[in-house]
C-alpha cells in the first residue's frame, strides 16, 4: 500500500514552486522545531510527510496546490492541501511549547519554552474560522499537570464561543475528563504512548502510565465510543504481540488507538522507523480490534483520527 510505504519513510524533499500556503510547523512532538511538512492527497486520501532533501521521495509542486509525488519508480498525482493550523481544515494548535518532562521521543523538552496566551489562541482560530471544521488543542507541560489543565479549560472557554467541535489532548489529572466535558469538548485523546508499562517507564521517565488508563477509563462514559482516542508509538522496540496486546486493551474500553509509526529524534535518534511490512501488519491488528470492539474511526471529528495524515486509520484508509 502507497500511504505505508510514505509512513514507513515519513520525510520527502520538496521542489518546484514555492510551498507557501502548504507548508505547517510543529511546535510539539518529534518533529518540533524542524523544517515543516506538507500534506499530500490522491484519491480523498491525505498523508503527512516531514520536508527533508536528503529524502529518497520527492514532491514537485507545479503550484496552486498541484503536485506530483515521486516514489520507488512510481509518479502520482495529486494534490498539496492548505493548511489551516498545523493541518488541512483543523486549528490544530499547541497551547504551550515546552514541557518539564523529557519523553526520549520528543524534542520538546530541548526547545525554548513558549506559552501562547488565550488571546493569542482566539485570534489564531478567528484567521482560519470560515476555513475549518474543527478546534484541536494539545499542550506541554510548562509548569505543573494541575496547572496546564487550568491553562487549557481557560482556553477552552474563550474558544466555544466558534462553535466549532473542540477535541483536547494533554497529559490528565483525574478530573481532566469530566472538566473538559464540563466545558462541551466533545473528544479527548490522552495517550499511552508505548505498548507495555516496561517501555513507558523507560521513554516517559516522571509519568505515571496508570493515570493515563485510568482518565481514559473516565472518559468513553462522558465523551462516548469513537470519541475518545490513545497514541500508541510503534518503533520503540516492543514486539508486536505486545502492540497487539495494547491495542486490544484500549478498544475493549471503547478507546481507538491512534498507532504512530516512531519519527526518530531526540533521545530515539538512533532507531528507525517500522518498515512498510510492519506498518501493515499492525494496521491488520488494529482493524481486527476495531471491528471486534464495534468502533469506527470515521466517526472522529477531531485531533489526529479526523486528521489521518501521520496514521494508517483504519476505517479511513484502505489498506
């Protein structure tokens, strides 16, 4: 499948016409503070790809949006999509660029810490309003988790006035999730991060993996099933067993695992990312569970399921 071969490389290099208008930015995760990445689209499917000229795929935009991508020999057709915020049709938005912790995965923890204030937020959203279909917000953790959630539901409540669905992804408190219900947030993503407890201690030292289970177990009651979502990274050395036992963990609950193929940085530098053979393999897994537990990613209005770009969804994406 084309979208696993582009997840299994994640960069491509970009030439042409300028890239202005296509072009976002991280400001969280792995790719914090890199040179961007565009978004390509064939045939309604979209796909992220971090810019990088040493990449073997290349994208030659003939500009307006129209591109070629070239990969393995092959040319396809397509499309670069506009971002509105971070990504196409969303104002995916990082409240706070910094964070105390140091995830060995992310770059965050190395970067100048920022927080944007809420009016800063407000205008951001009102710039893309007429051009989005939703309001997604995720955060470091710039002084304590106590703190950072209050920051975030303050944010919230100046954003419901767009009445735009809202999904909120941080790292939870026990009343993460009936605060932010509280507000009308209508998904929430709070992520396990890796496959086992083993892994989590490793790459997430300071975290309490429990307290993420147990927020996510709060919240399929309030939010409901296909509106509450997990990161589950691939690529940190688990075996897929344990993937699989994770995944079905989380959808027996009524979560849907988002499974994020490893972008090696920071202190995962040195690893690589799953091969398309195995991208594939866990997509089979994840939709198997999916189908078992009766969830359905197209229900998403929010945040990374809505979005599919740095994901093979299933539901979203045919294999």
């Amino acid at each position: 499948m084309l979208k696993a071969r582009l997840l299994s490389e994640g960069t491509a290099r970009l030439e042409g016409e300028p890239g202005n208008g296509y072009i976002s930015a991280s400001t969280a995760g792995p790719g914090a503070g890199g040179p961007g990445s565009v978004f390509f689209s064939h045939k309604e499917k979209r796909v992220r790809l971090a810019l990088d000229q040493k990449s073997s795929i290349r994208i030659l935009h003939r500009g307006e949006g129209k591109a070629t991508l070239f990969v393995d020999g092959k040319e396809i057709e397509g499309v670069l999509e506009p971002i509105a915020l971070h990504c196409p049709r969303q104002a995916y938005l990082t409240v706070s660029s910094g964070c105390i912790f140091s995830c060995r995965y992310c770059e965050v923890f190395g970067h100048p810490h920022r927080r944007k204030s809420v009016d800063e937020i407000v205008s951001m959203v009102e710039r893309v309003a007429d051009r989005i279909d939703a309001i997604s917000l995720t955060s470091g953790v710039m002084g304590s988790v106590e703190e950072e959630e209050e920051y975030v539901l303050g944010v919230v409540r100046r954003l419901t006035r767009f009445g735009i669905p809202i999904g909120v992804s941080i790292y939870p408190t026990d009343k993460s999730a009936e605060r932010l219900h509280a507000l009308g947030v209508v998904e929430v993503k709070f992520n396990v991060e890796t496959a086992t407890d083993e892994l989590f201690a490793r790459m997430c030292p300071g975290l309490s993996r429990d307290s993420i289970w147990r927020a996510l177990g709060q919240s399929v009651p309030l939010f409901g099933r296909n509106h509450v979502f997990s990161n589950l990274i691939i690529g940190l050395g688990e075996t897929d067993d344990e993937v699989r036992e994770c995944i079905h963990a989380l959808t027996r609950m009524g979560v849907i695992p988002v499974i994020r193929p490893l972008t090696p940085a920071a202190g995962c530098k040195g690893y690589r990312r799953p091969s398309k053979e195995r991208v594939l393999a866990i997509n089979r897994i994840h939709a198997d569970a999916l189908r078992e537990a009766g969830l359905d990613p197209g229900e998403a209005l929010t945040m990374c399921v809505a979005c599919t770009g740095c994901d093979l969804v299933p539901g979203r994406d045919d294999p």
